[in-house]
C-alpha cells in the first residue's frame, strides 16, 4: 500500500457529538450545584458552631483556672461590649475584674478573645436570656440559663430549621447544643 492509498480516519468530534456532550455536562453540573450548596451550608454551620462553644469553654475554663470572672459579650467593633448587637458581629471574651459585664480596659479589664463576623449567611442571636455571659470562678453563669439561636442563612428561604441549632448555656456553666431553633427571617 502506497501513502497515497492509506485510509484516512478523522479524529475529533462531530458537531452532534459535541451537543450531545454538552447537553450531558449541563445537565450532570444542574445536579451537582444544589447539593454542592448544602454541603458549604452545612460545613459554615459546623465552624460556627464550633467557633461559639469553644469560645464559651474557654471563657468558662478561664473563669475557673484564674479565680476570675470571665465575661462573654457581643461586640460589633471589637473592642466594646454592644447591649443591641447581635453575636453574628462578633464577640469579645475578657476578664471582668470589677464583674459589670462591660470591658473597660480603665477598670483593670483584660481582652482574652476577640471573634469577628464569621462570614457566610449564618446568624446568631440570644434567643432568651441576656446578651452578657458571666461566668465566676467556680464555672457558673451569671446570667442563668442563655440560649443563643445559630440560623442557617437560608432559614428564611426554604425553612431550613432542622440545620439551624441552639446553644444552651445553662445557670451552672454547661454548655448543650441541640438541633433546630428558633430563627425568625
């Protein structure tokens, strides 16, 4: 056989080939995309939660291994104790050496933790009890039995409460996570 006679074989795809391919890709990532959503939900809901309980156990074992009152509030800058902010802005965890609930560096206070707006859709409000956790130095708190709502960020949307969690922290200092809560939109 001369070159001349070889058989040619193209390679390569043919335009209804590439629909069809494209076609399937389209419908595989449609698919793909919502359930890759509840994951990175899921997973933001995790680290926030995460992020409140051991911010709440540190301040408690801080409390108990100084023989200090360690106080626990919302912060929005950082640096102060805000009444009406929400804890999705952050807060602050400090040793409270006059025990009024509010940093003030003047009074002898001294900043432990700061945490700032964790990001994401998430949020997480004081659903009953005060804005201020006081814990002594035997464990307890202060402000008896808190309960702070941690919002899946498409509560709203889709009613996703059973993501959603409540932290309780209790009058002795215990800390319980229990699933759903009480998230208005």
């Amino acid at each position: 056989m001369t070159p001349s006679q070889r058989i040619r074989f193209q390679s390569g795809l043919t335009i209804p080939e590439l629909m069809i391919g494209l076609l399937l890709f389209a419908i595989v990532s449609s698919l793909a995309v919502p359930s890759f959503q509840n994951v990175m939900r899921k997973n933001e809901m995790k680290a926030q939660l995460g992020l409140v309980t051991s911010s709440l156990a540190y301040a408690r074992s801080e409390a108990v291994s100084r023989q200090k009152q360690i106080s626990v509030c919302a912060s929005t800058a950082g640096a102060v104790c805000d009444a009406g902010a929400t804890w999705s802005s952050g807060w602050l965890v400090f040793v409270d050496e006059n025990e009024d609930g509010s940093f003030d560096t003047d009074d002898g206070d001294e900043l432990l933790k700061v945490v700032g707006r964790a990001g994401g859709q998430s949020t997480l409000e004081v659903e009953s009890g005060g804005n201020t956790l006081r814990f002594t130095p035997e464990g307890e708190n202060l402000a008896g039995e808190v309960k702070l709502a941690l919002c899946a960020g498409d509560v709203g949307v889709n009613g996703d409460a059973i993501r959603s969690r409540t932290v309780t922290v209790s009058a002795v200092g215990s800390t319980r996570v229990a699933r759903g809560a009480d998230c208005v939109d």
